[in-house]
C-alpha cells in the first residue's frame, strides 16, 4: 500500500502552526502513525484493537 495516498489528519488538539503532532491514517486493517514534520519518513502501522486500548490509555491520563 502506498500511504502517501492515505487520507491523513492530526488531532483536534494540534496547534495551529501544525509543528509537533502526529498524524493518522485509518483504513480497514489498521491504524497509521507518522510525524507531521517527518512526512517522508515511513510510518508505523497498529491493529485497530490496539488502537482503540492505546486511545483508552491516554484518555485516563
């Protein structure tokens, strides 16, 4: 899969200058991570369940 044609977003809670955040790519196998200001780097893919126990994580944070 090439994901540079993925549809990336970065959380709500990004700054407006857009520096410092990640961003994700949802698709139906997996959930893809990457740097905003690293977009050539290659990004890192998790399973959907391991999404959804990691987000549970950093919302009791």
């Amino acid at each position: 899969m090439n994901t540079s044609e993925l549809g990336w977003f970065k959380s709500s809670y990004s700054s407006a200058q857009g520096d410092d955040c990640v961003e994700i790519a949802v698709t139906e196998q997996a959930i893809h991570v990457r740097d905003s200001k690293e977009v050539t780097r290659p990004p890192f893919a998790v399973g959907r369940e391991e999404w959804a126990h990691f987000v549970a994580f950093a919302a009791e944070a």
